[in-house]
C-alpha cells in the first residue's frame, strides 16, 4: 500500500514530515464498523476523518460550511 501510494497520504498527497522537518509514519486508515482498510493517512488527516466520525453527512456538511 505504501508504494501504491508512493509513500503519500491518500488525502492529502504529500509525504508526511514532523515540524523539525523529519520523515514521519503513515497511519492505517480503517473503516471502524468493518474493519476494511481504507488507505495510508498522515496523521492530520487521520485525526480529520476521526473527528467526523466516519459519517459522510457530517462531511458533507462541514463542506457545505
């Protein structure tokens, strides 16, 4: 998966680094009701999608914002 993605988050695209500038971990991404992985996130965007609960509507809205 890390190489299907070249090494990036499968949202944002970038390569994740620390704030010192340093090559970070990509975090697993999986649905939590199934248990299916998703892709490979930095940890940003790991949170993000953590913090909508998994729920498109909530998403959805926050785009609508």
């Amino acid at each position: 998966m890390q190489e299907l993605q070249d090494g990036k988050c499968a949202i944002c695209d970038r390569s994740p680094l620390s704030a010192e500038g340093a090559k970070r971990s990509l975090s697993v991404d999986h649905d939590h009701h199934t248990g299916v992985i998703r892709g490979l996130l930095c940890h940003s965007f790991n949170v993000g999608i953590g913090n909508f609960r998994d729920d498109p509507t909530i998403l959805e809205r926050a785009v609508e914002y």
